[in-house]
C-alpha cells in the first residue's frame, strides 16, 4: 500500500486496452473535476501481455474523445506482483480476469481486490463487458458503466477517509 497519503487505484482488464484504460481515464477526469487529483494515483493494466506498449484501442480512444476523456497518452502494461502491495484497490473488469488475479494473489496481502461494478449495484450487473470484437456501440455502452461505477467508487472510498 502506499504509504504518500494517496489512495492508489490499479483498474485491470485482459489486454489492458479497452476497459481498463477507459476506466482510468474516467476516473482520471472525474477526480480531477473534483479538484482531488492530489489524493490519488491511478493506473491500469492488464491479465495478459497481448498488448504491451501500445495505446488503448483507436475505438475506445474515439469513444472517449466524445466524452472529453483523453487516453492517447496511456500505454498497456501487464500485471506484475508488486501491484498488489503498490495499490489499495485492484478494480477487475469481469470474473475470468478477477480468477487469473486471485490466481497470482500473494497470501496474506493487504490489496483490496474486487470487480469494479460492485461499486455500482443499481446497474444490476457485475461486468463490463469487452467491447473488443464488436462495433462502436459496445465502447459506449463500457463507457456508460464505468462512469456509473467511477461515481460509486469515488463516492464509497471518500466516505470512509
């Protein structure tokens, strides 16, 4: 955990360019809108190692731009152990990529580790999906969640500081 005061928040999906980045982003503007970029640091990455080093994909970077969220200058990274002692919180995108965490979770670390829309539960869904093989719409639909789960996220953690 990180010992800067700040509240370190690691967003992770499988390939680190769709979702997680997405929600970085977001969250990202979110807590600069409300002028506490100062409390955090944020960060995504991903399960797997597909993409290393390349920007979010061009659909969600597009998708975003609509929404005022830059993510050009974001680049995927994958998981590494220290991770799990670096951040507070390690938000998973769905089950599959929660499993393959919990999978490399060290015994008896202290992260907090869980699925990013249970800070969401009038959504009613526990995923978001991967927009990756299907059009525009599926990066709008990631975005729309994920605005909804970074208010919730936001507001649950600031209430308990």
């Amino acid at each position: 955990m990180q010992d800067s005061g700040q509240i370190a928040v690691l967003f992770v999906c499988m390939g680190n360019i769709c979702r997680s980045p997405t929600a970085e982003g977001v969250f990202t503007k979110l807590v600069s809108e409300r002028g506490l970029s100062h409390r955090f640091r944020i960060d995504s990455a991903g399960t797997h190692d597909y993409h290393v080093g390349k920007p979010p994909d061009r659909r969600a970077q597009v998708a975003a731009a609509g929404r005022g969220v830059d993510l050009s200058r974001l680049r995927a990274r994958q998981v590494r152990l220290v991770d799990f002692d670096t951040f507070d919180y390690i938000l998973v995108m769905d089950r599959e990529n929660f499993q393959d965490l919990t999978a490399l979770f060290p015994a008896g670390d202290v992260a907090r580790v869980g699925l990013f829309l249970d800070y969401a539960p009038q959504l009613g869904l526990q995923e978001v999906p991967d927009p990756y093989y299907g059009g525009a719409q599926g990066f709008e639909r990631v975005l729309d969640l994920v605005e909804v789960a970074s208010l919730g996220f936001l507001n649950a953690v600031m209430d308990r500081r």
